[in-house]
C-alpha cells in the first residue's frame, strides 16, 4: 500500500494525517475538495440522470484532486 486517503474534518487536520502516517508508515492524503462524500454522491445523481440520455461511459463529471 502507497497510500491511504482520508476524508472528513479529522482528514483535514494535519497532526492527525502525521499521526496516522507515523502508526502506518504510509503516506496520508486528503483531497482538495472540503465535502468529498457530497461531490461523489452529486456526481453519482448526475451520471444516473445523464444515463438516461447518454451512455453512462460518455457523461463527465466533476472530481477532486489529492
């Protein structure tokens, strides 16, 4: 394992990540965006919606970054 993600407002605390880091021995990442579990649940409603209309492989949806 590289890397573990977290999210939520403990995510965004740096002395956790490290604490984490250090217990783990792998790096800990957050992503950009302050509500990932919102924009993934938006983007999932968005894909469904857009299925209808499209094929689901060709509808683009915002992400985040880490």
């Amino acid at each position: 394992m590289e890397r573990i993600v977290i999210s939520g407002s403990a995510g965004r605390s740096g002395v956790i990540r490290q604490l984490l880091a250090d217990t783990t021995g792998v790096a800990i990442v957050a992503p950009d965006t302050e509500q990932p579990a919102l924009l993934g649940s938006a983007n999932l409603g968005k894909a469904l919606l857009a299925s209808a209309v499209t094929p689901l492989g060709k509808t683009r949806c915002a992400s985040s970054t880490i």
